[in-house]
C-alpha cells in the first residue's frame, strides 16, 4: 500500500511532482552517538568488517581481536538520510471538482 501525501499544486513544498506520482521513502538526515564503554581483563571482540556499510567512520575504525586491559570507545554513526523523514507515497489531490 501507499501513503496518500497532498499535492502541493506547485507551492514549492515538493517542487515538480505531479498528481498521482510516487515518492520512495526517506529517511531524515541523523546520526547515533554510541554509548561509551570500557573493558577490563575480559577479552572482547570488535570487528571491523560488518558485511556492508560500516557504522563507524574510518578515522575511528578498529582492527578485529582479542582486547586485554581497558578499552573505552567513543563512536557515533555517520551522518546520513535526506532533508525530512516520510513514508512511500502517492501525490493525491484532495479537493475533488465538479465537472
């Protein structure tokens, strides 16, 4: 199913759309501070290979093994998405005329 989204008639709210086009859905530009945390004298794993896009940036990526003594990280998703959040839709006219 799609979400019906109000034509804007050219107002400039969705510049060039067109009654009855479909929009994909999008997701607002955001990021997602990871909490810290520490490890003492246990051994933990933090890989570096997620097999696809990597929640860390590379300037704070970590190589893949054993961790002895204390560890802190102190990451944060990458910034990403478009300029506002909104489900598929279909660009619906709302006031029906009569003919």
């Amino acid at each position: 199913g799609e979400f019906i989204r109000g034509w804007d008639d050219g107002r400039g709210v969705d510049a060039g759309r067109v009654i009855l086009s479909i929009q994909g859905w999008l997701t607002g530009s955001h990021y997602h501070n990871i909490r810290s945390w520490d490890a003492w004298d246990n051994t933990v794993l933090v890989p570096n290979d997620r097999g696809g896009d990597s929640l860390l940036s590379t300037d704070n990526a970590v190589q893949e093994g054993a961790i002895n003594g204390k560890f802190t990280s102190q990451y944060r998703t990458e910034l990403s998405g478009g300029n506002e959040t909104r489900p598929r839709n279909i660009a619906f006219n709302y006031i029906v005329r009569a003919a």
